[in-house]
C-alpha cells in the first residue's frame, strides 16, 4: 500500500475525485495529518466512516522508529529505522531564530567526497518522500517544539534523489502541510549542474547551498568526484545563470583541509571566483576522523583565510560548531554498514542560514 505520507495535496485531490468525492477532502486529510498530526486515518473524526475505511484500505499511515537519540548542548542526533531495516540520521539544532532539522536523503552516498565519511558507503537506495517527511513528524514529536527551520544536508546527495526531494519541499512548504516557509528550507548540492537547472524552474523561493570546498579544478577534482563531470567554470556559470533567473542568493560550502585548500593563494583564488556573485561563503572547520587523513587547519589559518574573503568585499561567515560531543559535526560520522545499530551516518551540517 501507498504511504499517504508521499501524497501531495494535489495527488490527494485527484484521488477523492476519481472516486467520486469531492477535492475538499483532501485539504481535510492534510490537516489531519500535519497540523493535528494523527497517525491513524480513525482519529480523522470530522470524516465519513466509508471515506475512512477507503483509506485504511489503500494507504498506510506508518512512521519511522527513533531507534536511538543523543544529544548535547542546543543539539540532538536521531537515528531511524526504515521499513526495510536501514538506517538514517536526522540533527536538530536550536538557534535563537527558532528550530531547524537537517534531514537525510539516501542510504548511503554515491558522490564519493573525500573527506565526507558517508561516501565511504555507497548508496544503497533513495529515501521515498514520507521517509524524509517523516524525519521532521518524528522529531518535533519527540522534542515537543516546532520545527522551523529544515536544512536537507544529511546523508546523500538530495539531487540525486531529486522527484522524492521536490515533493518533500512542495509538502512541506504547502500551508495545508507543515507550512514551512520556502526561505526556511535550505536544499545542499555537491554540484549536479543539470538538476541546478531544474531547480531554478521551481516555484519555490527555496534557498540553495554548494558544496565547493576548492578554489580550482586541480583541487576540487583530488576531493570530489563530482568536478570531473561538472568542472568548476561549468558549475559557476550555471550558478550565475541559477542567480540571474531566482534573484536568490547561493550559499557556497567551504570545509578548510589543512595543507590542501586552506593557504592565502587559495583563498584570493576563491574570492576571483566568485567575484561578482550574488553569495556567501561558509567556512567550515574541518572534524578530524579516525578513517580519513585530512587534518583540520589551524585557528590562525582559519581566521586569515576569513580576512582575505573579507578584504576581497567576498560575504563570509565561520561556521558555528554543533554536536561533535555526539558525533552530528561534519565530518565525525561512521559509514560501515556493521556499525549501523552503535551510530549511523551524518554528512555535512546544519547552519545558520545568515550570514
């Protein structure tokens, strides 16, 4: 049976209508759903009793299991468990402008980064629209608060995965759904330039975020697979394009690898990059792992690759840290498939989305 959870509004409609019904329905079952947040369609009381047994019978209303959670200082990790066994993590974070969750898009990742620990497991499958839904049901749940903010930054490439991922905006961002403003959710790619382009066509203002971390080619290619296929100047020419046709401003992910990318020349590379550009860099301190050798750069390092971004009029801010007591920093995740049930994979990290 189809989860309901993976129906848009619009879906909802067309299913009342072909039989018979009328599309009012639907807006009744979604507030059920996202705004009461029921899990059962016998708790929809303002419903006829056929029209309930209709829906038991075609859909389910099942959610994922909190298997474990950890938490820290404005932070907590949750661990998933699917229907089919595996496994997925999902951060909230609390900021002084309200809750944001940093959901999960796959099993797994496909990309390969370098320095990203969940690549280290390849995808096993995409997360359909209610397993990313849900994350967010099950944590303000859980926590008792609203969730405010969603940043889709967690395990897997979201373009890579990109129907399920635009049904998850469109639901919600939908003031029948979860009513989660377009300026509220932030979608992070490693650079998949023909989706890029797909997702300027959207009519989301929803923000977008780029996993860069290079100033150049020969760089970019040694620590993301995905340069070969989509060059830097082919990635930045399509981000110009992106910005010209939204008006909206691109967040451009910057982890600092010591020794690789994080020297003076690297960082006035960076800002001739992007010169010009409607976007701001988020530097981000590496987290040392105990698989991978990248080392973190130095505070120092850090603070003067910051000044030259300044100096060069480039917008940028130093990441805030959270989680790296639990293990929900970028960089500090474990992808073996047997380590599953101990902690499972958090890639990236949720942020601020001022600059």
């Amino acid at each position: 049976m189809q989860n309901v959870y993976n129906l848009t509004l619009k879906d909802l409609e067309d299913y009342f209508v072909s039989k018979g019904d009328k599309k009012f329905r639907a807006t009744q079952v979604f507030e059920w759903l996202y705004r009461k947040k029921v899990t059962s369609f016998s708790e929809m009381t303002n419903l006829k009793k056929e029209v309930i047994a209709d829906l038991e019978e075609n859909f389910t209303v099942s959610t994922l299991k909190i298997v474990k959670v950890e938490k820290d200082v404005d932070v907590a990790k949750y661990l998933f468990s699917l229907n089919d066994s595996e496994k997925v993590e999902a951060v909230l974070m609390n900021h002084d402008y309200g809750n944001s969750v940093c959901i999960s898009t796959q099993v797994g990742c496909n990309m390969g980064c370098k320095f990203c620990e969940s690549g280290r497991l390849k995808k096993v499958r995409n997360l359909e629209t209610h397993e990313m839904v849900e994350q967010l049901l099950e944590i303000e749940k859980e926590c008792g608060k609203r969730i405010s903010h969603v940043v889709v930054m967690g395990i897997g490439e979201p373009f890579d995965n990109y129907e399920n991922l635009v049904r998850f905006i469109e639901i919600v961002n939908h003031d029948h759904g979860l009513a989660l403003g377009s300026r509220h959710i932030t979608v992070s790619t490693c650079g998949v330039v023909p989706k890029i382009i797909e997702f300027s066509k959207l009519p989301y203002q929803v923000n977008l975020a780029i996993s860069l971390h290079a100033p150049n080619n020969e760089i970019r290619d040694q620590i993301m697979p995905i340069n070969k296929a989509y060059p830097l100047e082919v990635l930045i020419d399509t981000l110009k394009k992106y910005i010209e046709k939204t008006n909206r401003r691109v967040t451009f992910e910057y982890i600092l690898l010591s020794g690789i990318n994080d020297r003076k020349e690297h960082a006035q590379c960076l800002a001739e990059l992007v010169r010009g550009m409607n976007c701001y860099i988020n530097l981000i301190p590496y987290n040392e792992t105990n698989n991978i050798d990248f080392k973190r750069s130095k505070k120092e390092t850090i603070l003067e690759f910051y000044d030259i971004l300044k100096k060069n009029k480039v917008n940028a801010t130093i990441r805030r840290e959270f989680g790296s007591k639990i293990s929900a920093a970028c960089g500090q995740l474990r992808s073996k498939k047997e380590e599953y049930d101990e902690i499972i994979l958090y890639d990236r990290y949720g942020k601020s989305e001022r600059s």
